[in-house]
C-alpha cells in the first residue's frame, strides 16, 4: 500500500494467482493463460520476480482452471518457495495426484472445494488419504458449498474424513447465489443428530451483499487471473449488475506485468461503488480506518 497511509509501505502482501486449466463452469474465464506463446510456462516465471520485489509473502493458487491441470505447476510452486513466498493451493482435489510428494510438501495449506454437485466416492477417498498421508504438515481444509437442497449424506462423508485425517477446518458455506435459501442452523443439528463429530465444522452463512465504496483489499490481496490480467477481487465475477460470472474489465486494474505501478496506485482507493455486490465491505471498512490519518496522535 502507499506511503500516503499510516501505516505499511508499497507492496502487495498476499495474491491470488488463478493458473489456466480446463474451465469449471462457474469461475473466471481463462481468455489468455499464464502460457507463454513458446508454451513454456514463461509467463508465470516471470511474475514471481515481480511479487517478490513488491515483498509478497503468501500466496493462494486457486481456480480459473483447475490448478493441477496446469502443466508448470509444481514448478511454479516450487519457485515461489525458494522465493519464500508461502504458497496455499485451492483445488477440486480430483488430480492432485498429479503433484509430486515433495510438491506437496512445500505447500502450506490446502483447501479442497466440494459441492453438493460432487460424489464423495470410496476410491476418492483413498486417493485422497494417500495424499494427506505423505505431506503431514501441510494444513489441509474442506470447503464445502452447500445449497438449498443439501446432499446430507455427503456432507457427513466429508466432514467425517476431515475429523478422521486431521484436518484443520471443513468449511460448510451457503451458495453465493442461492444463499437466503440455505438453512445451516437445520444442517448442523441434522449432523449432530447422527452423532457425527462437527467439531472442525466452521458453519458460514453469507453476509448479505452491499454496495462496494472506497476500496482497499484490491491492492492488499490482488487477483492474477489466468489471462495475466490483475482484477480487482474474487467477487468481482459477481460484483456487478447482472453479475458478468467472468472476470470484468471494469474491475481490471492492468496487466499483471505492470503490478508494480498498480500498487503505485494503493495510494487512493479503488472506487468500488460500481460494484453492486461486495462481500468485503467489512475487510474494506476495517482497512480505511488503519490508512485513515489519525491527528495529535500523541494524544491517542
Ligand atoms: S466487490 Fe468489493 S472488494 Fe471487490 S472490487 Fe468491488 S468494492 Fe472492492
């Protein structure tokens, strides 16, 4: 953030970087990839200097594509580690075999993202085991969409495997676009009710969206998208009105090879109040107050 705030100086502490793989329906589209022409993975590589020189820390690889589908993925990961740059990795979980051991190993968290619209199948189950079991300290997750009509049993299959396999979390959170309709009060004593063990369950309903002000959490935590293009948040597929469901341009802050002049613009805030849809306005109330001056602060 700039320098005209009271506190931090110029950097981008914590990025999203979405990799381009075959597309889930409902995420960003890929309209280019982080593939160089040459097909080498150049693009990608080449970032990496560039979060490191704005001091970048922690970093989540997460959907547009499914990550292990990108072929450079380990080496990217690998990359942004020597770099010390953390790394968290968000995915469906179905190919993360594809991840070596040691791959694995350097990551420091993992979020595996089910849905009512997935099976929880014995043999996935298995593969999954095997993967938790070789790379013990990483921090593995559950996030789970739940909708209006919840499949229980599968809920049960997944929290039941977390509590199992040491999991730190399983998050049961409503469906953005459905979410007045999920009841989790009702989900949480129908587990409880079977004697299944909720206790890593973290129930998480929606905050009702509002519309965006001045916004500060797109220089702190920036999305790079697969097209190499740096956009505002990870709501923004649904921050306007109707909601694009792809990455818009109006909430495009620039090429992601120019994310150094882009945090040269943290110090006003983007003005968010085209967006009618944010589920950050608390992050982003939060941080105006900590960039806000404060006077005689000898007397505070
Ligand atoms: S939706 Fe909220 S966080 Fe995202 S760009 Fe708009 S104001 Fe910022």
């Amino acid at each position: 953030m700039g320098g005209r705030h009271s506190c931090g100086t110029r950097y981008v502490h914590d990025a999203h970087v979405e990799p381009a793989g075959p597309r889930h329906p409902r995420a960003a589209t890929p309209v280019r990839c982080l593939r160089a022409p040459d097909n080498t993975g150049r693009d990608a590589f080449e970032l990496i200097g560039l979060f490191r020189s704005l001091g970048t820390r922690a970093l989540t690889i997460t959907g547009g594509g499914e990550p292990p589908e990108y072929p450079y993925l380990e080496g990217v990961i690998d990359r942004f580690v020597q770099n010390n740059i953390q790394v968290g990795l968000v995915t469906n979980g179905i190919h993360l075999d594809r991840l070596s051991r040691d791959t694995l190993r350097r990551l420091t968290w993992c979020r595996i993202s089910h849905s009512d619209e997935r099976t929880f199948t014995e043999e996935y189950a298995q593969s999954l085991e095997a993967i938790v079991c070789v790379a013990p300290r990483v921090d593995w997750a559950f996030s789970y969409v739940v909708t209006a009509e919840p499949n229980e049993e599968m809920i049960r299959k997944v929290v039941h495997f977390a509590d199992v396999h040491g999991f730190t979390h399983v998050r049961l959170v409503a469906d953005l676009l459905d979410y007045a309709n999920v009841d989790l009060e009702r989900m949480k004593k129908k587990i409880n009710l079977r004697g299944t063990n909720d206790s890593k369950v973290i129930y998480q309903g929606r905050n009702k969206p509002r519309v965006g002000g001045p916004c500060f959490i797109c220089f702190l935590k920036p999305v790079v998208a697969a097209d190499c293009k740096v956009y505002t948040c990870c709501g923004a597929q649904y921050a306007l009105d109707p909601p694009s469901r792809r990455m818009p341009e109006e909430l495009c802050l620039g090429s992601a090879f120019d994310l150094d002049k882009i945090a040269e613009r943290s110090y006003y805030p983007f003005p968010g109040d085209i967006c009618k849809r944010c589920y950050y306005s608390e992050y982003n109330r939060l941080l105006a107050d900590l960039f806000s001056r404060v006077e005689h602060v000898n007397f505070v």
